[in-house]
C-alpha cells in the first residue's frame, strides 16, 4: 500500500478506553526487550482504540488497536506498545 505524504488530515469517529490490566497478562505480547511498566502493584495501563475514517480524510479506512500495557525501555522512554489492526 502506498502512504500519502504527512501531514494527514483525517475525519471520522473513534473511541478508545483504558484500563488497569494484570501485568502478569500481557506480558506475552510485548517485546522481550520492553520493561512494562506497573502503575499498582503487578497492574499496568492497557486499552483498545477503535476508529472509522470516512469522506474528507487522506484515505479512508477502519482501524482497531490493541495497547497491551504501558512500557519502557532501559533508556526508561515511556512509550505505548501496541498493534494496529486495519478492519476495512
């Protein structure tokens, strides 16, 4: 698939939600190399992001994300790990 140049301009609905999740849980979808990390004990935030974008974006497409946890690092970045999945 090819990409429109940046900056992408999309229009359309999403709904995302977020929720302390059992670290011990997702452990096997993340990276070996990410630490997740626990905001109470053994809990970390995770969440799913779920959109549609229609008429008047770049390009039109559904997406649906998995964000297993909230991780970092050894340079101790946090960052979201998650997957996308395209649902067109």
């Amino acid at each position: 698939m090819v990409y429109p140049p940046a900056p992408w301009h999309l229009q359309g609905y999403a709904v995302q939600t977020l929720q302390l999740i059992d670290v011990a849980r997702v452990r096997p979808l993340v990276p070996s190399e990410l630490e997740i990390v626990s905001l109470l004990p053994g809990k970390t935030l995770g969440g799913i992001y779920i959109s549609s974008y229609g008429l008047g974006s770049v390009m039109e497409y559904n997406e649906l994300q998995r964000i297993p946890g909230l991780c970092s690092t050894v340079a101790a970045v946090c960052k979201p790990v998650f997957k996308v999945l395209n649902i067109n």
